[in-house]
C-alpha cells in the first residue's frame, strides 16, 4: 500500500510559477514503478499531465510540454511537478498517482489533490 500527499497548490499570476510536492508513504514505496501528475478543471474529466515510468523518459500533456517538469526524489519518497509560465486554463485540482507493482500484482495509487487557481 502507498499513501499519498499532495502539498504546494494555491493562487498564482499567469505567468507565474509554482512547485507541487507529493509526499509518498508506506509499504510499497519502493515498488512504485511509475509517477503521473493528473489535474481536472471545473466540470472537465481528469486528464493526464505528466508521467515518468521508474527507467524511462518523462511524457507530457501537449498543453503543458516545455513548461511543466515531472521529477522523483527516491530518497525523500517525493514526487514533484514544476510549474512555470501558468495560464489561466492552468486552472484545475491536480492529482499526484503513483503505480505499484509487486510480482504480478499492479495497482495504483492516488492522492487527495491540491488546488491550483491561476488569477491576476
């Protein structure tokens, strides 16, 4: 079992920047294999931010490439997403998911979310 808790949302200028962190805790840590940042605006489906498989190159969203940074810390358990240049459209609750594979058994894992509000 991975517990997950997302810190660093709040409001922000456009074009401004910000950090979220999610904190990872719990059993099966060091068997997270994979890291996503997912984020849902009002009245939208989530959707998928960024992802970084554990021995792969990170992937992310069109609207968010080149702005955005995924990144993993193993030795503090945390999972981060740099934000930089955000835009109003920016605006939603973002989501830290994390997969877990033990042997044949894959699951995932979510956090409880973070808002993020781009407003001047």
């Amino acid at each position: 079992q991975v517990q997950l808790v997302e810190s660093g949302g709040g409001l922000v200028q456009p074009g401004g920047s910000l950090t979220l962190s999610c904190a990872a805790s719990g059993n099966g840590v060091r068997n997270i294999y994979m890291i996503c940042w997912y984020r849902q605006a009002p009245k939208k489906q989530r959707v998928l931010v960024a992802e970084k498989p554990q021995i792969a190159r990170p992937k992310y969203a069109d609207s968010v490439k080149d702005r955005f940074t995924i990144s993993r810390d193993n030795t503090k358990n945390l999972v981060t997403l740099h934000m930089n240049n955000l835009k109003p459209e920016s605006t939603a609750v973002y989501y830290c998911n994390v997969g877990v594979r033990v042997f044949d058994d894959v699951h995932d894992s979510w956090g409880q979310g973070t808002q993020v509000t781009v407003s001047s």
